[in-house]
C-alpha cells in the first residue's frame, strides 16, 4: 500500500465533510469573536474571510468585505489599526488609528476573545452531552454486557450491574493501570491480571451483593477473559450539575493539554516523528472524525469539544503570530509605558510566525511519515 492509499484508506468521504464542518465552525465562531469585540469598541473591520485563500464571493455589508474563499478550512479578520501602515515614502510605520489606538485592555479583549469563544463553545457542548447523556461516575463501573457461556454469566453477572467496590475496597475515583492515571473503574482489568480469590461488590437495581470468584489469568498460555464489558456508570444530571461538571472537566483537562503541547514541542525541537496520540495534524483530525462518524453523532460532538479546547488552549500560547503572543506584546507595552517600536514589533511578529508556520509543516509531516 502507497501513501496515498494509506490515506485514503483512513479518511471516509463522510468523514471529511464533518471535518471542514466542525473545524470551519470553530474558526468561524473564533474569528466572529474577533470581530465583535473590536466593533463593540467602534473599531473598524476591513474584512472578514470564510475560508482561506483565493476569494470566491464578496459583499459590503456594514462597513465590511466579507468574503468566501477557496479553501474551506481557517478563515481571518484583517482589523483596522493591527497591521503596519504605509508612510507615504515606500515603507511602513506603526498604525496610530483603530486597534493600536486602543487602550491596553480594550486590545486584550479583542485578542482573548477568539479563544474564549472556543473555550465557551467547548463549555456549551458538554453541557448539551452531560445534560442528555448523562455524567459518567468515575467510581462505579457499569457492566454493559455479558458474553454468553462465559465465566461472568456462571457468576450471575448482568448487563446493568454496577461494580461499587473490589475485594472489599471502593473503587476510587482514579487508580494506577500500568503506570498511567486512569478513570477508577478501569481498575477492574487491573484486577484481573492478579490470580486469586477476588470479590466485585455489585449494586443491582439498588441491592448490594457480593460476587466471589476464584481466578487464574493464564491457562495453559492462554489469557483468560471473565467475559465482561463494562464502563463508566452514566448518573442523569440537569442542566445545572450539567454546566458545573462541564468547567469540571475544562479544568481537569487543562494539565493533559498542556502535557501534549511540551510534548508537541519536545519532538519538534528533536525532529522526533514518532506518533504522538496527544496532538494530531489535519490527517489524524480527520482520520478522528472518519471514525467517529461511523459511530454515532454524540462521538462528533465530543470531538468538536477536544477540538475547541485545543483551539482555545493553543491560541493562547504566548508565541508572536499567535493570539497570547499578541496579548503579551501589548502587556510588555503597558509594563513599559509605551509600545515596542514598529522594528521591535515587526521582527518578534516575523519570528514568531515563521516558528508556527515550521511547527504546523512538522506536524504534518509527521502525520504523513505514519504511511510511509
């Protein structure tokens, strides 16, 4: 199998329509944020591009070009006042008018609010999920189904019960399984990899019962299996728990993302194109989407949520040419009691951008070297 067979075998036609989709909408609802913080603070926007690349369509409406383009991934707002100015001599100078004439919070906000768009969206999408779905216990593993003929139906085992305890011990709310943090009710693997007598204590229909085995992982070489699989136990919630749980879990994420950003930049300073499966170029995205897709639209949404956090998180990373490098030239100049120079500036901008424009070709380089 080639490369381009590798990749067309991972992608799905369905697949790659939903990732134009929820990475369009992330965009377009970032860069809307953009454009309403600086309107609100009568700031002009010149204009407002749907898609990258060459311009399809465009209409004046307020006081702005926008625009559809070609490429249907990304999009921009060109600000008045955020890029140099021409001097009337052949060169450029530092803007004087529009955003640079902004106070220094009134730019912050225009900056943060991309990302905090992301992070609210993210936010208004779990709170849908935990609101209809249900908020997974991370303590209780619910039995989802039992193989028949197997080992756990001779127990008595159902689909439906809910394991409370392990060998007399409540299952915590994260346990160590193979070195890694996991969610406490994936322990029950953990369990069945030791020999001996072992006891579930099970809530069925909300009678408590205990179920002792004996157990022996290998026989005769082969790996013994109980003949369960289980899961987390989904509690309903309202919309309330729903929306405190959501900014639960936005904070509990905040350390894995950031793990898989040094991770991220680990490898790109040590040209390491080993598989990271904490961040993913375009091809793993919608390699990702294929695969939810073929599942069921809840998995969508959970990946439009992983994806709007990254987004949110990613952008706020103080990098020049990102939105936190952005905010942290204006709070070096508001420190410094006035602004860099326009050289100052223009040489941490190009620096800055030309960092990320080698740090998006690494990863795609490294999600294409997986085919190879």
């Amino acid at each position: 199998m080639n490369i381009v067979q590798g990749i067309a075998a991972a992608l799905t036609p369905l697949g790659l329509l939903w990732t134009v989709l929820i990475i369009g909408a992330a965009t377009f609802l970032h860069e809307l944020a953009h454009y309403a913080l600086a309107r609100w603070q009568g700031v002009r926007v010149n204009s407002f591009s749907v898609g990258m690349g060459p311009v399809l369509v465009r209409r004046d409406w307020r006081g702005t070009e926008w625009r559809l383009s070609l490429l249907p991934i990304g999009g921009y707002v060109e600000i008045d006042g955020m890029t140099p100015e021409e001097d009337g001599q052949g060169g450029y100078r530092q803007p004087t008018r529009g955003f640079a004439a902004l106070p220094a919070w009134g730019k912050v906000a225009v900056l943060l609010a991309g990302p905090v768009m992301n992070l609210l969206l993210a936010i208004a999408l779990m709170t849908l999920t935990f609101s209809t779905q249900g908020v997974a216990v991370p303590d209780r593993a619910r039995i989802e189904e039992v193989v028949a003929g197997s080992r756990a139906q001779t127990l008595g085992l159902q689909v439906g019960d809910v394991i409370t305890a392990i060998d007399g011990t409540d299952i915590p709310d994260a346990a160590q399984v193979n070195g890694q943090t996991v969610a406490g009710w994936e322990s029950v693997r953990a369990v069945l990899t030791r020999p001996g007598p072992h006891t579930f204590t099970v809530d069925r229909a909300g009678e408590t019962r205990d179920v002792r085995f004996g157990w022996t992982p290998v026989v005769n070489g082969r790996q013994q299996l109980l003949g369960i699989r289980y899961g987390p136990d989904v509690q309903p919630v309202g919309v309330g728990p729903a929306f405190v749980r959501s900014w639960q879990v936005t904070g509990e994420a905040v350390p894995q993302v950031l793990r898989s950003f040094a991770g991220l930049f680990q490898r790109f300073f040590t040209l390491d194109l080993s598989r990271d499966e904490g961040v993913s170029g375009p091809i793993g995205t919608a390699e990702i989407v294929s695969r939810a897709a073929a599942v069921s639209p809840w998995a969508l949404v959970q990946v439009a949520i992983l994806l709007n956090l990254s987004l949110a998180f990613f952008n706020l990373i103080p990098i020049p040419g990102l939105d936190g490098g952005r905010i942290l030239l204006v709070l070096v100049g508001a420190l410094r009691g006035r602004p860099l120079t326009f050289q100052q500036e223009q040489a941490i901008n190009f620096a800055g951008f030309a960092f990320v424009m080698l740090l998006m070709a690494f990863v795609v380089v490294r999600d294409v070297s997986r085919f190879f």
